[in-house]
C-alpha cells in the first residue's frame, strides 16, 4: 500500500515512531490517508529531483497502464 497509485516494485520505508500522554487537540478525521498522499508524492518528488526528470513525466511513467487493472495487492 506504500506505493499508493504507482507502480513501485520495491520499497523500503524506516519509521521513528513517537508516543505522548498528552490528548490530541483536533479532529481526529481521515487518519493517516492525507499523510500517506504527502509521503507518497513528496517521494516522487524527491525521485524526479534526483533523476534530473520532470515530476509530471516520473508520475506518468510509473502510473498503471489501463490493461495493468486490475492490480494485484503486494504479497504481505
């Protein structure tokens, strides 16, 4: 699911997670799907930047093709 809507063949991700006593103070709403997005298109971002390519051209060339659906799931 890392890959959101790309074709991503691999994929390694670290996480730090942090914990608090402490309530959150805001509406608890759509948890971790806007997150994701951003991790998700910033990591594009930061592939195209790295390629010397246009960010629009990387999406593109890694976006399933129409006779790619349906997409399996990743083996877990």
């Amino acid at each position: 699911m890392a890959s959101g809507c790309y074709k991503i063949p691999a994929i390694r991700v670290e996480i730090v997670g942090v914990l608090t006593n402490k309530m959150s103070t805001d509406a608890y709403r759509g948890a971790g799907r806007p997150e994701a997005t951003y991790l998700i298109e910033r990591t594009i971002d930061l592939v195209a930047a790295e390629l010397k390519k246009d960010p629009a051209e990387v999406r593109l060339k890694n976006f399933p093709r129409l006779q790619d659906f349906p997409t399996p799931l990743p083996p877990e």
